[in-house]
C-alpha cells in the first residue's frame, strides 16, 4: 500500500495540504532511490531536540547480565542518529499513526503493558 492510498483519510488531506504549501502549489514529481540504503533494527529509541530540531536515537536495549547483588542492567546502544526539521517530524508522526491504524485494523490493537502481553499469551 503507498501513502497515495491514504489521501483520502483526514491525516492523508492534511501531508497533501502540506505538501502543497511547501512547493507553492506545484505539481511535483518525487523520485526515489533505495541505491545507498543501509537497514538497521532497532528495538529501542530515545528523542531529544533543539528549537530548530528533532533528534532521534535508534538502537538496541541489552540486557548486561548481573554481577552477584547487583541489579541487572539494561544497556542502550545507540546505533543510528536521525535528526529532523520539526515539519519533517510532524509528517512522520502522521505517517507513523497511519501505518500503525492500519496494521490494528487488520490485526488487533497492539499491547504496549509487557504484563498484559503476558497474560494474553498464557
């Protein structure tokens, strides 16, 4: 499904809308290469910003196994730095919700409460 699918649904007008104010209305023809693409997974994220930009730290959360006494640890290793405009940012934010609406629709709401997935799954 691409995001053309979604112009109809009210997040859809409003990327549209957008899209236009930035380009003063024109026609625009995007073109898009996938020539230098790198894939990561990240199973855990943190954000930060500034008054001009969004800063998104991707990674993964491992567990550091525990020193006898000592609390286990959780290590964050930040992987990829995403930095965004807060237009841009917004735009995700929708694009986000919609791909994320979507998927519920088709399989379920998605449990957030890792105690609530637990008992679902027993």
């Amino acid at each position: 499904m691409s995001d053309r699918d979604d112009l109809g649904t009210p997040e859809g007008q409003e990327i549209e809308n957008q899209a236009r104010e930035q380009t003063g209305q024109r026609q625009v023809q995007l073109r898009v290469t996938e020539q230098n693409m790198q894939t990561c997974y990240a199973n855990a994220f943190r954000t930060n910003g500034t008054a001009e930009e969004v800063i998104l730290d991707f990674g993964l959360n491992l567990v550091q196994p525990a020193q006898q006494g000592e609390p286990v640890q959780i290590m964050f290793n930040v992987k990829e730095r995403v930095i965004l405009n807060y237009y841009s940012a917004k735009r995700l934010t929708l694009a986000l919700g919609q791909a994320i609406r979507r998927h519920e629709e088709q399989f379920g709401e998605i449990e957030l409460d890792v105690a609530k997935r637990r008992r679902q799954g027993t």
